[in-house]
C-alpha cells in the first residue's frame, strides 16, 4: 500500500471485521487534488449496493481551493469499482446477515490511484467493546512486565 489518506480508525472499535476488500473510487480531478493534499474524512461514511452497484455515502472530501467554478460536491455519493460477484456477494451478506459495509482506509496505491479498502462487518455490543479494551490492556501489560523482567 502506498500513502495513506484517511483512516476510520473507530470502525475496528464498533465494528467486528469479518473480511475486506480493495477497490477503486470514481473521482473527478478536484477530488484527486484535494486527495493529494490529504483532505479527507471517512468516518461517517459507508458503502451501499444500490442497482447492482456499490457506491460510498458521506463520505467527506474537502472542496480544492484552486477549484473555481468546476469544483465538486465535498459529500456527493462516489462510485466504488468492483467486480460484479464481489458486489453480488457483499450485497447478499448485507441483506441476509444484517452486516455493514464500513471504508477502513482511503489511500492511493503504487500506481498513484485512489483505493479503498472497505471492511464486512458486524455491530460490536457494548459489553464487547468493553471486552476487547480489556484484552488489549491485558496485552499491553503483559508487554511491559516481560520488557521489565527481561
């Protein structure tokens, strides 16, 4: 992967992550150019099928200021590129076992092309939120006795 441009860095703290996926964003040239300079947010944002396509919601890109009059639409709904049986297969996933598509991280890769990696997910409760911020303190505990010790 190459440079990061944003991370939804809560998805892994209310989401369990079932499986990810990569894929490529429709965009017009202000929305690179805003990209390049690290203007982003997907915190709010998901990924819904909608006629047999799959397309990001809320997502924020901040509006390019050299734009003038051709700039775009910072939260317009952007197109994601995959292929047919993985939309088909996420699409199925979502309807049947109540799962959400969550944006993990907004980067552009080797090629200088934006990707997304969108995450299958499904809803932590409460008490399990609670459970894994026990483990990784556990975790984190354990690490500095065997550092001290050792």
């Amino acid at each position: 992967m190459g440079k990061t441009i944003a991370e939804n860095r809560k998805a892994r703290h209310n989401y369990f992550i079932e499986d990810t996926l990569e894929g490529g964003l429709v965009l017009t040239g202000t929305e690179v150019k805003s990209l390049r300079t690290g203007r982003a947010n997907i915190a709010e944002a998901y990924a819904s099928p909608e006629d047999g396509e799959l397309w990001l919601i809320n997502a924020h890109i901040a509006e390019y200021k050299q734009g003038n009059r051709h700039n775009h639409e910072p939260r317009r709904k952007r197109k994601i590129m995959l292929r047919r049986r993985e939309i088909d297969r996420l699409a199925a996933a979502r309807a049947k076992d109540g799962m959400t598509l969550v944006p993990l991280k907004l980067y552009f890769n080797d090629r200088g092309w934006v990707k997304l990696q969108i995450g299958l997910a499904k809803g932590k409760k409460t008490h399990d939120k609670r459970h894994t911020e026990r483990d990784r303190d556990w975790q984190r505990q354990k690490e500095r006795l065997m550092r001290a010790k050792g």
